[in-house]
C-alpha cells in the first residue's frame, strides 16, 4: 500500500461534491489500510472512547521513528484509522508533537460532517499517539 499523505488527502476529500462520496471515500480507504495481525488484538492494544473497536500498535525503529500498525471493525472508523497512519506513521516524537491535527481535520472538513462519537474516537486515537511521543 503508498500511504497518501494529509495534504493528498484533504486534495481529495474538496475534489467531492457531497459528503455521500466523501463517506463512501473515506470507507474506501479504510480498506487500503494494511492487515493488523490479529494477535496484536488485545486490551493493552485497544483505544478507548471509541463506538468501534479500534486497536492501535507501535514499533520504534533504530531512527526513532514511530511505525504503527491500528485496525478497527467499523468501516468509516477505519477510514479515520487510515487518516491517524496518514498523519502520524514514520515520525519521530518530536515529528509527531508538530502535527497540528485539529488543523487537519477541519481542512478535510471532518470536523462538520462527523457524528460526535466518530469524531471523539479519531481523538482518543490522537491523543494515544500523541502520549507515546510524550
């Protein structure tokens, strides 16, 4: 899989002239997101404050960069998962405290069309990324 990074994807989302297709892209490409292993699957790996169940998964690498591995079984929020790897995914910590997320949900536009259980589930995802870089 190419990860497509934010700025593609807020290209993408305004190139939609309703949240229909933005819904229906956002579920596409939480199919793009690679196969978490099942065994990783586990409370330690769970994200609370999520309707769907979310699983999120690191490796640090020899650079200290951040490689994270999340599933979910809710397809939109899966489509979120894939948006959190999109922003976060192959950072260092410090990497990782400069992006200004809110900033970027907003200019994908998510920010109006989510319901607020969704919206506070990418959050709980954010901010579990964001304890691990301290």
């Amino acid at each position: 899989m190419t990860q497509r990074t934010l700025e593609e994807l807020i290209e993408n989302f305004s190139l939609f002239d309703n949240w229909e297709e933005r819904y229906q892209y956002l579920i596409d490409l939480g199919n793009d997101v690679p196969r978490m292993d099942d065994a990783l699957k586990t409370e330690a790996t769970e994200v609370k404050g999520c309707v769907s169940k979310v699983w999120l998964h690191y490796t640090l690498d020899a650079e200290g960069r951040f490689h994270f591995y999340a599933d979910s079984d809710g397809k939109i929020t899966k489509g979120l998962v894939y948006i959190v790897l999109a922003a976060y995914d192959g950072k260092t910590a410090n990497e990782i405290r400069a992006v200004n997320i809110e900033e970027e949900f907003s200019k994908l536009g998510l920010d109006q069309h989510l319901s607020p259980n969704r919206r506070n589930g990418f959050f709980s995802m954010v901010e579990r990324i964001r304890g691990l870089a301290g």
